[in-house]
C-alpha cells in the first residue's frame, strides 16, 4: 500500500472541544500505532480531508513520524478553500501550524463553501488516490461523519480489494487503560 486515507470522528463528535483535551494523546497513540507497520511496509503517503478531529490528529502523528520516516508524505485534501475561515482563532493557528508540516495542500473545489456537494466530490478524489483507509470510528459508540467513509470503504473493498483497517473506541480505551497502570 502506497497511499493511505486517514479520517475519523470530528473533534466535536468525541466531546473534545480543546486541544488540551486528554483523550487525544491516546487517540494519537492508537494512530500511530497502525501507521508505523505500514510505513516500514512502503507507506509513502498518508491523505486527510484535514477537519480539526483525527484527522488533524493523525498528520500531527504523521509530522513526527517524518523525522524517523523521510520517506513519508503528508497530504491534506480539503472540499473547499478556505475551511477555516470562519474558525475561532485558536483553531485557525493550529490549522495554521500543522499545515507547516503537510508536504501537499489542496482544495478540491477552488471556491469557498457553497454546498455538500464539494464533500461529495472530496470523498470520491479521496478513494480515488489511496489504497486503503485507516479509519477512527465505532458503531458501537454511536453514529457520526465517519459512517459514510466506513460504508463507502467496504464497498470498494468488495470490488477493488481497497483495504480497511480500523481504530475502535475499544482500542483507544485500552491504550488509555495501559497507561494508566503503568503510572500507577
């Protein structure tokens, strides 16, 4: 696998409204944790919508990487220009300072927001341009954005054997848990 789609849960899906937040050290964890077995693999890129939740989480985990890894790509495909024009400011610097890091930045549609058809034409570039996805979502834990990216995944496994990997809440709770004892 050359290129890797990575998205989950928006920040705002998991109840994280900082990125002080602690959950998101753990998440991060899990993210890296099936991210380095397929960079050592081949892995040359790694491919985000780039909305503030797992995926800005996972190309933090991916800039760190790179130092271990040169090798490895970074790439954030946005619907539209702009998305965080309308962001508070302390989003807007974060955006701003992970984009110092993303080896590729683009919009798929060179206009600002105008409709959900500019998502609709992101997730198709998106499937289009990677092998698999690594996907941050759980059923269990209830419906969210990562739903469709799941339903459409599994689909393209069937016919193009896209692969699917995934990161439940479960692996992130015991990643949390594993922690917690060894500081105790």
């Amino acid at each position: 696998m050359k290129n890797l789609l990575v998205t989950g849960y928006r920040a705002h899906e998991l109840n994280i409204f900082s990125q002080k937040h602690e959950g998101i050290a753990y998440i991060k964890k899990a993210l890296k944790g099936k991210l380095v077995p397929l960079v050592e693999d081949g892995l040359e890129w790694v491919i985000t919508p780039g909305q503030i939740g797992v995926d800005l989480w996972a190309c933090e985990v991916v800039i760190e990487l790179k130092e271990a890894y040169p090798h490895l790509r970074l790439s954030i495909l946005t619907a539209f220009s702009s998305p965080e024009e309308n962001w508070k400011d302390d989003k807007k610097e974060y955006y701003a300072q992970v984009l110092k890091g993303v080896d590729y930045y683009a919009a798929v549609s060179k206009q600002p927001y105008s409709g959900p058809w500019q998502f609709t034409a992101r997730d198709e570039l998106l499937f289009r341009k990677t092998d698999g996805i690594l996907l941050v979502y759980d059923e269990d834990a209830g419906e969210g954005s990562p739903k469709y990216f799941k339903e459409k995944a599994l689909k393209k496994q069937q016919t193009d054997g896209y692969v699917y990997i995934g990161i439940s809440s479960e692996d992130i709770q015991s990643i949390a848990d594993e922690e917690t004892m060894y500081r105790e």
